[in-house]
C-alpha cells in the first residue's frame, strides 16, 4: 500500500489515481477499508477449507461444500 502510493505521487506518468486523492483524508481512508476488507476475504477463500480439512477432518470435497456458503456470502 505505500509503495503504491510512493510510485503514485514520485514515478508515475499518467497515475491510476489522482495524487490530489491522496492527499484528502476520506479517499485514503475508504482504501484503507477496501484494502483489509479484501485481505480478510481472501483470508477466509484460503483458510476455511485447510480448516475444515484439518480440524474438522473432512474431506476435500465436503470442504468446498461447507466453505461454498461461505463464499456465496461474501461475493
């Protein structure tokens, strides 16, 4: 995340976001949000089915089953 604002606003040309964004309060923080908010998405795509295989001992087919409620909710 900093490093793609260190490029934004010193390397780019043409940047992808406006350097006047970031340099308002809001932009950065709804960012910020959308950055963790996807982080934890992927966090549970990866980690449920290794969780219901390892812990809950079942089988790779029954953990994408499980994990399909999972990820229906969150798209």
């Amino acid at each position: 995340m900093v490093a793609f604002i260190l490029v934004e606003l010193l390397v780019a040309a043409e940047p992808i976001l406006a350097p006047v964004l970031l340099r308002q309060k809001v932009p950065v923080i709804v960012g910020t949000s959308n950055f963790f908010v996807s982080v934890c998405t992927f966090s549970i795509i990866y980690f449920f089915p290794m969780w219901f295989q390892t812990v809950a001992l079942t089988s790779a087919s029954e953990a994408g089953r499980l994990s399909l409620c999972c990820l229906w909710c969150s798209g």
